[in-house]
C-alpha cells in the first residue's frame, strides 16, 4: 500500500515524470488525446495566433496584421485573443503560434530538420546531418518538463515528390553522394544488374551500356513509355526512413516527454514516406483542403495514411478562403479552397471540420489561420499566399459567420468523434447498395460542388498492393441518367504527350448492368491530360472513349458529358451517363444495377477498383459486380426538383454492330494484384515513439467556384 501512495505522489509531485504529459491512445479503435491529468480530449487548434508585426514596422502602403493598432498593449490584446479562442471552442495553439500565449494554452513547437539537412536531396543521416539535427534541437532542452507542450512537428512541408525525388537522385553522381549509391543498390537488386532490361524502363542520357555505368551522372533521366517501376517507392521508403530515424533519436535524446509529430503532409501525402514515419513518430501531420465547396474531407487520404503509418493524425492544418473579404485579399497565389461569400466559407469550414473529426483516426484539427494574409500580388508575403484564411481580418474585426460555425463544429466534436463511417456513404441493403437520389442535375465540371457527398460514397473501393486506397468513387441516381465521380490523388513527373501510347495514360473503366441485359462499359483513356503538358491553366484534352456493350463496341462519342479538375495533385473525373446508353427512357427507383469500376494508371503501376482488379472484371457478365439499388429519396433527404433533361442528345438505341469483341485488356499485366485487406485497430497505448473539356457541354450552367490548394 506504501509503495503505490509513493508512485502516486511520484508522478504527482516529479518534473518530468510520464503523467505529466500529452499521450495518444485508443479505446474501442478511436484515438484520442490524453492531457497530462489523464483526461481524455482532442486537439482543436489554431495555427498562426501571433500579434504580428510590430507598429515601428507596419507599412500602410502594404498592410499586414498589426494588433498593437488595435490594442493598447500586447498584453491587452492577448487577453482579447485568448477570450476569443475559448469563446469559438479552441483550445490550443497549432503552428505559428506560442510566445506568452503559450502559458495559458497547450502548444506545439514546429521544428525545421528536414530543410535543415536539405531533404528530401540531402544525406539524411550522416554525420553532417546528424550535426545540423543537434544544433536545432538543442535549445528545446528548456521545453523538457512543459507541461502545456503537446508535442513537435518534425517540420513544415518537405517535397517528397516521389517521382521528381526519384529521378533527380538518378542523375547526380554518386561519388560522394550516398543516396546516389544506395538508389544505385536498389536498381542492381530491381534489375538483377541487367542493363538491358534497366534501359527498357529508363529513359537515360547518355545510355548506360553496362549496369556500373548508373553510379555516374546523368543529363537526362525519365521513365520510358508505358513504364513505371516500382523501385520508385522503395527509394523514397529507404530514404524517409534514415530522416525520420536519425532525426527523431536527435529530437528524443533532448527531449523524450513530449509526443512527435511528422512533417506537416501538404498537397501531396507520400505512402512510402507515411510507412517509414510511422516507425518513428507518435502521430501523422496532415493539411487538407476540402474536396468540394460544400465542406467534405476525403476519406481515402486519412483512412489509408493512418493504415500505412499505422498511427493516428493529427489535421495541422484545415482552411477555406472567400472572395469577399475585408482585407483586400485576392486568393490568388495558390490553389486553396475559395468560394464566393462569407456564409459560404463559413458553411463550407464548419462542414469540413466536422467531416474531419468523425474519422477514427484523426485526433484534432488546427485552423490556418488567425489573421489574414497581406493582399495583393505585388505586395503578397513571404509564403507566396495572399489568402482570406483568417478568423479575423487585418484590422482585427472578426468574421462572425466563420468564428460562429466553427465554434458549433467545436462544441460537437467529442461527441460526433470517431463515428466513421456509420451512416456514411451508400447504405447496405440485402439487394446490394443503396444509391442515393440526387437533388438536382449537376454541373459536370469536377467541382462536385451539387453533390451531396457523404451520401454517395461508395464503400468497399480497393487498390492493388503495394498501395492502400488512393481514391474514392461517389455515384447518385436521377430519372435522366446516373452521375459517377472519382477523386484520386496522383503525382507525375511528367505528363504525357498527346502521341505517346496507352499504356502512358491515366484510363478510367466504369461499367453498369441489369441482370436481364448485357452490361454496357465505357473506357476513358488519358484522362487528366492538358492540350498544353506545360501549361497547368491550359484545358483538358478530352479522353478517348471505348463503350462496349456485352463486349460489342458501339458508338458513345458525344452522348455522355465528362467534366475534369486538377487542385494540385487530387483530381476529379465527374461523368453524367443518360439512361438512353442503357437503352432505357429513363431510371426508376427500386431498380437493381450491378457496378464495376476501375481507375489505372500508367504502366498499371497502381489500380484503384471496385470490386474486382480490371483483369478479372469479366465485361461480358456483370452477374459478379457490385449490385445497386436506385432508392427513390433523394441523397439529401430534400424533394426532387421537376425532372430536367440534360443537353444530351437523346438517339434510339443503336443497331449492335457485327463485330468482333474487342480485347478488353490490351496491356500486359504480369499477375493478378493482390488486395489490401482492412484490418481494425487494436485497443493500444502509445507512448512517445523510438524506443477538361467535356465531350458535350454542361447541362447548365452556373457561376464558376474558384477553388485554391496550397
């Protein structure tokens, strides 16, 4: 009995002891926070909560955010900012922020270790890296028993751009470059050390001609078409591995209290990267943008990093930006989520907040940012952004709208937290799928902003191993046609050139049938591909289009509409089919469809499929596709407007042309995939880590959504 009152007093009473910190656990598969008092909670945070520059050096003529024009003292405006963030439901500060603040709210530190050794080009763990870790985290020693320190972001946004990685690497020497030699070690073992199979999938200037010759430099490195080898991942995973190593045993040997956060994930989330992180750190740090105006976080981005870490997340950075604004800003120095009106930012931030923490395995969400950013190209600041991300605008007024909704998503967060994917998404019945009625026609131009999201969601998409789910595919049903939506995060080197094969493309399949009936299938290939390959504002080229019908080709050239958009590396592939290409006049509810869909991209490096990978599809007989059934609701519980006819021309079903079927799969695929099978989690405790263009146009017409990603 005397020796538990001792160990009580002892983690009581001793600095530094482990119940005086932030922990992550899990309880029945939900990850929470734990503060240091044992009790359990989430990070709702905001980045950037700073009193900005100082009056001696505010600059009228380019405005930024000075609270000492507003405030009398620092102090004064503290105590106004601090009641501001309890008052909204916030409480503590993300990225950004800290100083006296710090002492009233929890905190996290965001560290520089990555750029600080020059990744993802630089040595990762040498002796000179080693060096650079230890001199940034020395001062953190000070931190050591803080009690209201969360933890550290390893770093902001390293460029784990997996293939530019790959390829840059490829041509430096490799003298006195280790990653150069290991990268060298790993294509010996890809390619048996046969020259003649590594210059069929490497595009190399000047051509090896015996294997030794890749240890030296390069003018030009690619990947032939129609290629792409997966030793591209198994670099990036070597060399995320030695960073997240040796940076976190420099970072633990100062500080071992206090949680480790990953470098803060931006536009594009790396899954061999998120593999050899979650090795070393506690958590993974994702930014995420919004999939639609409407407030929808993508589930394939959190679901898969938070299987391939195997570590919960924590969301560092969530925003949304609007036209109109106070501060003059214009929104137009990156690609971030904007849309037109304050009620819209708000409606759109507060629904992504929410979508946010029902997942499992996302412990907290931080708002970018306090204030707004400066306006005005001219004068934008450092970040290169000039964005309405603020709670407040440059005269420190609040945007009450967006302040209010948050505050109410902040309110309702513990309890809505974890309840992923419950009445989320199409429903289970005992016919198959329930596909949820849509609202209204929509605008097929990828924004998918008519949608009502968490209602299409199509549950049970895969991927082929190596890879987790990359994607995620939405459908909804109207009298006039079905809508079909794929939204995927990709990242290419290069993009293809109009005359490169197929094989170098980006194709799409998405098959329909009634039992009673042959099932129709229509093949989209290059899609997301630019007129201009080096103009990212140029229009899409439109897709080339294969529909068969029982394995007979037919005629679809112009009688359905594809809308495509690109917001950094997520992309949107949105279809409208009319009922007439099933041969029917219309869709009616109760009706039982059977589903196939499979996105390939190139090489057939990486499928994303339901429920089958593309070679095992079998076109001619949909009796094993996923089955659908047309639920007469619509998807947001709302009434169904008058039916509207899309500009779609509507033809009598064609005569079956007298043909041969086409070959289905006219690109070499050397063994079935294997499926990544979905595990739940376990109950654990986790302690500080290291011990387009459209073939027709729109149905309609509406004003445009601009829409920003970092």
């Amino acid at each position: 009995m005397r020796a538990l009152v001792f160990l009580a007093l002892f983690w009581a009473l001793v600095p530094g002891a482990e119940a005086g910190f932030y922990r992550l656990k899990t309880s029945r598969g939900v990850w929470w926070l734990e503060d240091p008092s044992g009790k359990r909670t989430l990070s709702l945070g905001v980045n950037g909560v700073d009193p900005g520059v100082k009056m001696a050096a505010y600059d009228p003529g380019n405005p930024e955010y000075c609270a000492l024009r507003y405030h009398p003292s620092i102090e004064k405006w503290r105590s106004v900012a601090g009641g501001r963030l309890k008052k909204w439901g916030f409480g503590m500060l993300g990225a950004g922020s800290g100083g006296e603040m710090a002492k009233t709210f929890p905190y996290f530190v965001a560290l520089d270790l990555g750029h600080a050794a020059g990744m993802p080009y630089g040595d990762p763990s040498g002796a000179a890296a080693r060096s650079k870790y230890r001199e940034a985290v020395a001062p953190l020693a000070k931190l050591k028993n803080d009690e209201m320190l969360v933890g550290y972001f390893l770093d902001g946004q390293i460029g784990w751009w997996d293939e530019v990685v790959f390829l840059q690497t490829l041509k430096a020497a490799s003298a006195k470059d280790p990653n150069k030699a290991k990268l060298a070690e790993l294509l010996g073992r890809a390619y048996r050390k046969d020259v003649k199979r590594l210059n069929e999938e490497l595009d190399l200037s000047p051509q090896p001609k015996k294997f030794e010759d890749i240890q030296g430099a390069f003018r030009r490195a690619g990947f032939r078409l129609g290629k792409r080898p997966l030793v591209v991942e198994e670099y990036l995973e070597w060399l995320a591995e030695e960073f997240y190593r040796s940076a976190t045993e420099e970072l633990r040997r100062v500080d071992s209290n206090h949680l480790v956060f990953s470098d803060r994930y931006g536009g594009y989330a790396s899954q061999p990267v998120a593999r050899s992180a979650g090795k070393y750190v506690d958590a993974i740090a994702l930014n995420c943008d919004s999939l639609a105006p409407q407030g929808w976080a993508s589930p394939f981005r959190l679901e898969s990093l938070a299987r391939v870490a195997r570590k919960p997340i924590l969301v560092s950075e969530f925003y949304f930006a609007a036209t109109e604004n106070r501060s003059g800003d214009r929104n137009s120095m990156g690609t971030f989520m904007t849309v037109g009106s304050q009620a819209e930012r708000a409606a759109g931030a507060s629904a992504l907040a929410t979508s946010l923490i029902r997942f499992p395995c996302v412990v907290g969400y931080h708002w970018f940012r306090w204030a707004d950013q400066r306006p005005g190209e001219e004068n934008r600041p450092a970040t290169g952004e000039d964005f309405n991300m603020g709670l407040v605008d440059l005269k420190d007024g609040v945007y009450t709208e967006l302040a209010g909704a948050l505050g109410r998503a902040n309110a309702e967060a513990e309890t809505v937290h974890g309840s992923w994917p419950a009445t989320a998404g199409m429903a289970r019945s005992p016919q198959g799928l329930l596909m949820g009625r849509m609202p209204g026609l929509p605008v097929v131009d990828g924004s998918l902003s008519e949608w009502a999201l968490g209602r299409a969601w199509v549950p049970g998409v895969m991927s082929a191993a190596p890879f987790e789910r990359f994607g995620d595919l939405y459908l909804g049903w109207l009298p006039e046609g079905l809508a079909v939506a794929v939204a995927y995060e990709d990242y290419r080197a290069r993009q293809r050139d109009a005359d490169s094969p197929e094989a170098d493309s980006e194709r799409l399949t998405i098959g329909f049938g009634y039992d009673n009936d042959r099932p129709v299938v229509f093949t989209l290939k290059g899609i997301q591909e630019r007129k201009d390959p080096d103009n990212a504002k140029s229009a899409f080229r439109a897709p080339e289009v294969l529909a068969v019908r029982g394995g007979v080709p037919f005629p679809a050239e112009g009688r359905f509409q594809v809308g495509q958009e690109v917001r950094g590396t997520q992309r949107v592939v949105e279809i409208f089919l009319p009922a007439a290409l099933f041969r029917r006049e219309k869709l009616e509810a109760g009706e039982i469809l059977r589903g196939y869909v499979s996105l390939r991209m190139r090489a057939n490096y990486k499928e994303l499929f339901l429920p089958a990978p593309f070679r095992l599809a079998g076109f001619e007989d949909s009796s094993q596709w996923t089955p659908m059934v047309l639920e007469a609701a619509a998807g947001d519980g709302r009434t169904p407007p008058a039916a509207v006819k899309p500009r779609v021309k509507e033809e009598k079903p064609e005569a079956e042309p007298a043909v041969k079927p086409v070959e289905q799969n006219p690109l070499p695929v050397e063994a079935a995939p294997q499926v990544k099978e979905e595990k739940p989690a376990g109950e654990t405790a986790v302690e500080p880590a290291g011990k387009n263009e459209a073939a027709v146009k729109p149905a309609r017409k509406k004003a445009p959504t601009a829409r920003k990603k970092r």
